[in-house]
C-alpha cells in the first residue's frame, strides 16, 4: 500500500505544476486542497464522521497541523531555492525520522536502517544531479530542512497514533479541516493579491485530482498501510515519492530518460529492498560432548 501512495504522490507532481501554473500559491493550493477533501469525505464517509470520537478529533489536529507546517514549507522554499536542492533536502526526512524516535520515544532504529539511509542518501542524489551544483545554503534550503522534520514527525504519528483512531477516513477529514483552515488563512493574510491572477477554470481539475487522489486517497493507505510497518521503513518506501515522480515525468515527456534517473533510481530499490528483507545465517551449533 505504501508503494502505491509513493506512486500517487509521485504522479501529483505534474498536477502540482498546473495548479501552480494556473497562478495559485501554496496556502490557496493547500486551502482548495482541504475543501475538496472534507466535502469529499462528508459524502462518502459521512455515517463514520458520526461516530467521531475526541480521540479523532485530537490526532486529527495535531497531524493535520504537522501535515499542513511541512507541505505549506516545502512548496514555499521553491520560491528561494532551486528545484533540485528542495528535492534533495527533502528526502532527509528518512534520517530525521530515526532521530526523533531515538530522542523522544528512545527507540533505536535496526542496524541495517543505517545502510539504507545511506543508499537512499546517495539514490536521490545522483537523480537530482545535486552533486554538480554548489550545495550553499539558502533561505530557501533552510526551510526545505525544517520542513524535513514535520514530515518525519507525521510518519511517527501515522504509525504509532493512527491506529487508535476509529477510522483512518475520518482521520484525514480531520486533516482536510486542518489543511482547509489554516489555507484560507494563509492566503487571506499573505497571498490576496495573487487571487486575481488565478486561471479557476484551469486549475479545478488538477485541484480535484491533488485533493481526491492524493490527499484523501493516498493518506488513508498510508494510515493503513504504516500500521503493518515501521516509521524507517516507511519512511524509506514512500522516499520513493522523488523517484516515481522522475519516472512519471519521463512518461509525460517532460524529462529524458537518463543514466542519472536509472542508477539513482535502482539504488533506492536497493535500500527499500534491504529494509523489506530479512536475511538470517544459520550457524551450526557445536554438540555438547
């Protein structure tokens, strides 16, 4: 399930884009973004949200919050930082994510989480081609890094809090509430002036994709599918975000296909796959005499 969300996050890449290219910011992005999901799941799910008990409503907010602080951090860095770096930077939420759970929840992480941190460090590099840039840190740089540790904190939350709520569904209501409201908020306090630069027409159908597709669909099999896995192999999984975006572009021909995404890509499978499987050597047990 976990590779599946990778997938669909990956592809909202491209619908990202439109919006952005209809003229919309991150806080109007997040606010449709949020709008589309409640109403979404007030019809689907609507018999579930009666039965909504305080303990949805708490994780709700508190991951709501976490999810809204990273995304809304690391789509606004684009505005000082380039492309490529924000990608890369972000990716460090596999290494932020085994820190938070050693500091707070004194949880160390398995031997071999070092190794396929280490590839998946070095995957992600060589398919940015970060390596031939100036690694110089920016304002921008520096948000995309704190950004890294709300997503972090929402892939612990997922995997140790979701599962107490009664639903993961109407859990990512509660998200779509926090998301909705704390992008109107935004936009009316800092992005009012780009509203009437907005093209509505052509940005409602990437915007109800992103909203449906990815923010509803995708999370509740992320809350589902984490509860069967731990937070650094999740994390490691759905690292694979970058790649199938790379994979996604290719196919829409907005990137060539190239020797950077191809091994960049096969050592990421490497590390996922290291973290999936579990290799036991039997040794031979001397017999008493």
């Amino acid at each position: 399930m976990l590779f599946v969300v990778a997938i669909l996050w990956g592809s909202s890449y491209v619908f990202a884009k439109l919006t952005v290219d209809a003229g919309m910011h991150s806080g109007l992005i997040n606010a449709c973004r949020g709008t589309m999901c409640v109403a979404a799941g007030s019809l689907i799910f609507f018999k579930k949200l009666r039965h909504m008990t305080w303990v949805d409503v708490r994780l709700g907010l508190t991951i709501g919050t976490i999810n809204f602080l990273g995304y809304y951090l690391q789509t606004d860095a684009l505005r000082y930082t380039t492309p490529a770096k924000n990608a890369f930077l972000t990716t460090l939420y596999i290494v932020v994510a085994p820190l938070l759970l050693w500091l707070f929840w004194h949880e160390r992480p398995q031997r071999k989480a070092y190794f396929s941190i280490a590839l998946s460090i070095i995957g992600m590099a060589i398919i940015t081609n970060i390596l031939k840039s100036n690694l110089h840190l920016q304002f921008g740089d520096v948000l995309t890094l704190i950004s890294t540790i709300f997503w972090a904190a929402q892939i612990i939350f997922f995997a140790k809090y979701a599962p107490h709520a009664s639903s993961p569904w109407v859990l990512i209501f509660m998200i779509g509430i926090c998301q909705g409201t704390y992008g109107w908020i935004t936009t009316f306090l800092f992005e009012r002036p780009s509203l009437v630069h907005v093209h509505w027409v052509q940005a409602l159908i990437p915007l109800a994709i992103l909203a449906i597709g990815v923010t509803f669909l995708a999370q509740g099999m992320q809350i589902t599918g984490q509860a069967y896995t731990d937070p650094t192999t999740a994390g490691l999984i759905l690292m694979l975000e970058s790649f199938f975006a790379s994979v996604m572009s290719v196919i829409m021909g907005y990137d060539p296909l190239t020797p950077q995404l191809v091994i960049g890509g096969f050592i990421l499978l490497v590390a996922n796959a290291i973290m999936q499987v579990n290799i036991h050597i039997p040794f031979l047990k001397r017999k008493a005499l």
